[in-house]
C-alpha cells in the first residue's frame, strides 16, 4: 500500500488578489515555457466565455432556453485546466463547463443544441474528444472511469484505435456537490483500484444548489483522495497560472503510469446554480460581494497588463470578438430548427438495431394518423 499525505489545505497561488506572480517551489516551473501568445490566448478564453455565459443567460429570461447553467466565475478554473491538457485528452463534463467546451472547438450552435432542446447532444463527443453534457448529478464521473478502463485494456491488448496515443488521460469533471454520490465513490475506487489514467476536477464553487460548501464536506475535498489511496490538490480556482500549473502537474504524473489523482479547484459561483435558481435565498451579498472582488479575469488582466504581455488595442479587440460571439449565439439560438421526433432513436444505439426500428416505425404510424385527421404533427 502507498504511503499518501493529505494535501496542503491552503490552495496553491501563483497570482495574488492583486494580480502579483509568486513564487513556488513546485508549481512555477510549469509556466516557465508559457510564451505570449498562449498568456494571451488564455485571457482570450476567458473574457469570450464570460461573454457567451451572460449572453446565454439573457436569452433564457428571454424564453428562447428551456434552461441555462451559468458558470460565471469558474472561468479561470476551465480554462486553466483544459489549456493544460492534449487535444487527446477525453474530457466528461458536467452540465457547466462551458469553457471547456468553447476552447475544445465546441462551436455555439452545437452547445445550443441541448439547451434549446433541439437534439440530446449537439456535437460528435469523439470529433473533439468532449463527451456529452451530463444533467444526471455525478453520471459522468462512472463514465469516465469506464472510458480509463478501455484505455488501459486497449494499450495493454495491443489494440488502442490508430491515432491514439498511449499516454491518453482522461478528465472527469464534477462539482462539490457531485463529490456526495455513490457514482463518485465508486468511480474513485474503482480508478484507484485499477490505476486509471484518470484525473478527477472538482470545481468546488462553494454551493450544491443551496447547500454551502461546509456542510457538503468538514475537510478539504482534496483529502478525499488519500482514502482512496491517490494524491489530491487543492489549487486557487480563481488563479488560472495556478490551475494551469498543477493540472499540467498532475496530468505529468498520470502520463507517468503513477493511477489517478485529484484536483479540488477552489472557486465561487457568481451567478445562479441554474436559471431556476434564486440564489439570493439563500447566500448573503456581502459574501457575493467578497468573491467578486477576486475575479479571476481582472486578477489576470492585471497581471497582463503590468507585465505588457497585452494592451488596450489587444483588449479592445477581444471583447469586439466577444460581442461576436454573443451575436453568433443569438443567431445561432433564432434560427435553430424545431426537433424532429425521430431523431431520439438514433443516438440509442451506435449501429441499427431491430428493436429500435420497430419503435421508430411505430411513431411514424401514429404521427400519420394525426395527419389524416387534418391536424399537424408536433415535429
């Protein structure tokens, strides 16, 4: 057995409150080859989430989303990690990560896809390696391991897919919350058990819906990877340098064949758990006000700029990138097509299936019947 220490319970920082770079005797040396044009790119990220996000919202109070999952806050969190992984790389998110998906190549309309309710997911999971979003609390996380295992298997058979590297790993992201189900517990020990390629994100934004963090869990959920027999980290949520750092960090570790490892990402929720949501019910504004103060995007943009890795001209030009972005959104959500019934059939099963032939059959005759009746079927 493994002799694993509990991780420090004082995240690590790479950037202050302020926007000042400090040293750390581990983590600073996974920045060090991080030229301009990546610093940038990451800020870039950033601010072009930060701007779907509100515009997405804004459309669900407008009635054009059946829901929407903000992430408002979480940004340096998603994009530090996802930056710091292979395209390779499988990621399983959740229902929030929105970022991730943005930076994978995940255009609006498909993200749409599923908010709108046109379609069960709008992109090929395998075209960017970003599985489907997850609503069922924690489901992807046993997904996941199931994905590492067939990692494992295929490298060890000698029968990985060409074109995939062996030293693939596979993210699973899940909240504070999610950290409370059995399908986490038993993803955990299973990946432990088996030493899985696996590396679980958790971004702890410090509400289950309505339920604080302290209540969630009376330690650091970092410490939880040491009673299943792996190292976890906990790591400021809100410094993307430092999330960056120990995602690449831990990724290095995995690639190494060490099994499993944890990240706890140490963030807030700024807005809703969802547009359902009234979170005013139940957290305080001045505890709302204390984490605005340390938005991730000012912290790094102060950083940026003292530093002149970018100025008002770049700035300026990525926020009139994002004001496209958001017009995109919109376009994308006015123009989207009704759903067709039929299509729920075929994300059922990868090949044809005889079952599902007949049901499909089924619900052409009944749709028809209401035609003859001189009324319309409900595409």
């Amino acid at each position: 057995m493994s002799d694993i220490r509990l991780a420090d319970p004082t995240p690590v920082q790479l950037l202050a409150e302020d926007g000042t770079l400090t040293e750390h005797p581990i983590f600073s040396k996974y920045i060090e080859d991080l030229d301009e044009e990546i610093l940038r790119e990451l800020y870039r990220h950033m601010v072009l989430e930060r701007r779907f996000d509100t515009e997405a919202t804004s459309l669900q109070r407008q009635g054009l989303l059946a829901l929407w999952v903000p992430a408002l806050g979480q940004e340096a969190a998603q994009i530090g990690a996802i930056a710091a992984l292979e395209p390779t790389d499988r990621v399983f998110p959740t229902y929030r990560e929105h970022a991730m998906a943005l930076y994978r190549g995940i255009t609006p309309e498909e993200l749409m896809g599923t908010f709108r309710a046109t379609r069960h997911t709008g992109w090929d999971p395998h075209a960017y390696n970003f599985n489907a979003y997850s609503v069922v609390l924690a489901s992807q996380v046993m997904h996941a391991a199931g994905w590492g295992m067939g990692i494992k298997q295929d490298v060890a058979t000698g029968t990985l897919a060409e074109g995939r590297p062996e030293n693939e790993l596979v993210l699973a992201c899940l909240g504070d919350g999610a950290t409370s189900q059995g399908d986490a517990h038993e993803s955990m020990v299973f990946a432990s058990s088996y030493e899985l390629p696996m590396l679980y994100f958790i971004q702890n934004n410090h509400w289950a819906i309505s339920v604080p963090q302290e209540t969630q869990s009376r330690v650091p959920l970092a410490h939880r990877a040491a009673g299943y027999g792996f190292e976890g980290l906990r790591v400021d949520g809100n410094d993307v340098l430092a999330t960056f750092a120990v995602t690449r960090y831990m990724a290095e570790q995995i690639r190494s064949g060490s099994g499993p490892k944890l990240v706890e990402a140490v963030t807030y929720r700024i807005g809703a758990h969802t547009t359902a949501d009234d979170p005013t019910k139940y957290r305080s504004k001045e505890e709302l006000e204390v984490w605005k103060s340390r938005d991730p995007i000012a912290r790094y943009r102060a950083w940026l700029e003292s530093t002149s890795v970018i100025d008002a001209a770049f700035t300026d030009k990525v926020d009139q990138e994002a004001a496209e972005l958001a017009k995109q959104l919109r376009k994308a959500v006015h123009t989207m097509e009704p759903v067709q019934l039929e299509r729920v059939f075929d994300t059922v099963y990868a090949e044809p299936h005889r079952q599902v032939e007949m049901e499909k059959a089924w619900l052409k005759d009944y749709e028809a019947g209401f035609a003859e009746e001189g009324q319309v079927a409900d595409k």
